[in-house]
C-alpha cells in the first residue's frame, strides 16, 4: 500500500534517504540537541536483530564496506587469495577485498537480474578461490542456493552482499540461508538507513569465535562522528526542499539546493554516497548510540517502505513499454532498473520534470569509470556487463514518490526512451 497519494512538497531525488520523513527528521533534531535518550540504542538494536536473524551472531559496524571487511577477515582472507564479486557492483564491494592484499575476480552477469551468472562463475573458480561475494542487484534476489552448492564443491566461502534489501521476516525468502556470512548495509542510500551503517549476521557456526575475537578489537567512534549522521539527515532535508529552487531568474540550471550540496561538502558536513578514491588503509569502527538510534526508527517502519517500494514496482511492471519493463519477478526494488539505448537523454527529460533519476552501475566498478586498473578489472572479461553499463537507468521506488508520480515518469520513459541492443 502507498503511505501517501498526495503530491509529493519535495523533488524526487533517487539518491536521497528514506529518514527524511517528517519524524526521521525530528528525530535527528533532538538527537543533536542531546533531547533523545539513547544511551542504549545499540544494545536495544543489537536485541531487535538477534530476534530478526533467529539469533545468530550479528556485528554492527559504521559503514556496510566494514561490514564486509570484517566478513572477509573472518573466512581468514590474506594476501594474494582471490575473491570472487560481480562485474557492474560498487566499489563498497572491491575495496575490502584490496585492503587485505587480495585479489578481485570479476564474474559476468545475467541480462534479466543483474546477478551473477553462474556459468561464468565456475569458469572463474581456480585454486587460489577464497570466497565469493553473492549481490542482490537492486534487491533482486540472487540464486545463492546454486552459487552455494557451486562453492560447497570447491571447498570455498560464500559472503551474501545484501545491500540492497533488508525485511523483518527472511523464513520465506532465499536469504541468509545458503551463505557463511551475510552483510548488510544501512547508508543513506538503502533500505532502512542510518545514514552511514553496516551489519555481519555470521550464518556458519564454525565462523563464530573467529568473529567474535575479531570483534573484540574494533573500537567505537568519537562523538564527532556518531553525530554526522542525525547532521546529514538534518542537511539532507534542507537540500531536498530547495533542491530545485533557482537562485537567479530566468534559470533553472543554478539553484540553493545544488549551492548547498556543493557547500556542505566543501566543509566535510556531508560525504559523496561513493567515490573513486580508495582508501589505502581501512577505519574500522563500531555502530554508534545515535546510529542505532535512528535505524531503531526505521525498523518500525521497515514493512511499510518495503510494501510502498513493491506497490510501486507493480506499477512500474504493469504501464512501462514490454521491451523495457525490468524482467525479473521479485518485488520491493530497491531502485527499478531499466535499459535502454538513451539513458541520459531519457535523465535529462526526467531531471526537467524535478524526477531525479540515477545509473548505479553505468560502471563495472562503480563509480570508477576511467580506472578500471585500480581495481583489477580488465576489458572484455564480462562482456553482457560491459554493454549492459552503457545502457542502465534507475527509476526510483522511495517512500516520497506517489503513485500519480510514478505514472508520471512511466508516461515520459514510454515516450523516449529506445529500445536497448545489446553490444556485441
């Protein structure tokens, strides 16, 4: 069902945050005014989640990519093991894998889900195969059962990347079930967020001492940096409501909530969602009260996002052209994923309609584009990614987009977009 079916104050921004909703923000309001009481939001949260994932053994951290680190470290990850991921993923994905020394191995991906193709991936496993890491592109649901059996048979781990999708109940669906480690993430851009935020539910029994002596050594995080996540939320509101508010007449290219954006950046008050610079060592801290706090809220309303993002898929299903329409059957997407031959054409008509839109991943490594080098990838090894990045756009499914919205951007994507061929 729809939270709401009345025209949306703000522009639709696809990269946005769901914590912008009028209690989110109030929230993070008091948060900084030291008004909320969250001493034990973590060990609250903690509790929450042990409940979600059946209790199993969960590590919160303050990124998903530390999540993920941690993950690797715990399969005993080293210098010169080889880790398998997709091709067209985030460079949240790549990083872990080269701060421990090791080596990515890129495998291609299905045209219909952007997952992992499991006839490329057994031509990629060699003995040097430490693990590999299964993506839920968009939130479509990977087939983590055959890439498991696939990895049982050479002795390898499986790491589930569930960045895209979180739920409160995963009994009737394919998640956390077949992988050693699952991770999650809860950046500004997911499911459920607090801003910045990550999460290792440990599903091998075998893996759990290791994780816990693991976890023993990681260190909180100053005040400073517990509190830029209520800020962002705060800053963040502000953007969206002036985010197409021109500053002169008679344009529309200049506007405050672009002014900002580049401001409060400038000034380290707010981070790029990602960025080509990798760092060369790693800070790995646990998840924050003022995290936990804000992603305790979410929580409560984590059902009511999926079933807006779901309603939303259904309409996108149902109205978009058939040679454009995501052909994939799960549901609640995270972002609604098309091709076609004029992404950019198609954004730009978008953008004039205040609908901004998005491309994860026009990039095989996103959002490394000219330097594919630093993070080992070589052209032509995946080669239905590689024309596939050329023609990926993003339609969003957020909790602040309508359903006369919705049938808005259908109506302008049916009028011009081109059918996408592939390259050969």
């Amino acid at each position: 069902m729809f939270i709401s079916n009345q025209p949306n104050l703000m522009p639709t921004l696809i990269g946005s945050i769901p914590t912008t909703q009028l209690d989110d923000l109030e929230l993070a309001k008091r948060v900084l005014k030291g008004q909320e009481n969250i001493i034990d939001s973590t060990i609250t949260l903690q509790k929450k989640l042990e409940n979600i994932f059946q209790n199993k053994e969960i590590y919160l951290f303050n990124r998903g990519r530390e999540a993920l680190y941690f993950a690797l470290q715990t399969i005993g990850v080293s210098e010169g093991d080889e880790i398998i991921a997709q091709a067209m993923t985030c460079v949240a994905v790549v990083a872990p894998v080269l701060w421990l020394k090791a080596k990515p191995v890129y495998v291609d991906i299905n045209e219909n889900d952007f997952n992992i193709d499991t006839n490329d991936l057994e031509k990629k496993i060699t003995s040097k195969t430490k693990g590999i890491v299964v993506q839920h592109t968009f939130g479509n649901i990977a087939n983590v059962k055959k890439i498991a059996e696939i990895a049982k048979a050479h002795n390898i781990y499986v790491i589930e990347d569930c960045a895209h999708l979180f739920c409160m109940d995963y009994s009737k669906r394919d998640i956390n079930k077949y992988s050693d480690i699952s991770c999650f993430s809860f950046a500004q851009d997911k499911s459920i967020s607090s801003v910045q935020g990550g999460l290792a539910v440990i599903n091998n029994p075998l893996l759990k001492d290791i994780a816990m002596n693991l976890y023993l050594n990681i260190e909180d995080q100053s005040t400073k940096q517990a509190l830029y996540n209520a800020r962002y939320i705060k800053l963040w509101g502000i953007i969206k409501k002036y985010y197409f508010t021109p500053i002169l007449p008679f344009q529309k290219r200049i506007t405050l909530g672009k002014i900002l954006v580049i401001l409060f950046r400038k000034f380290g008050l707010i981070k790029q969602q990602a960025s080509e610079n990798i760092e060369p060592t790693p800070t790995i801290n646990r998840i924050s009260n003022v995290q936990s706090a804000l992603l305790l809220s979410q929580l409560k309303k984590c059902d009511s996002l999926n079933n807006h993002r779901e309603a939303i898929t259904n309409i996108y299903n149902e109205k978009l052209r058939p040679e454009i329409v995501n052909k994939t059957s799960t549901k609640s997407l995270l972002r609604y994923p098309i091709l076609v031959e004029n992404p950019i054409a198609v954004m730009n008509v978008l953008k004039r309609n205040k609908y901004i839109c998005g491309r994860w991943y026009n990039s095989i490594v996103f959002p490394m584009h000219g330097n594919l080098d630093k993070v080992g990838y070589v052209g032509g090894i995946c080669p239905k990614a590689e024309s596939i990045v050329s023609g990926i756009l993003n339609l969003p499914t957020s909790i602040d987009l309508t359903k006369d919205e919705a049938i808005e951007i259908i109506n302008i994507v049916n009028k011009n977009a081109k059918p996408f061929k592939f390259s050969n």
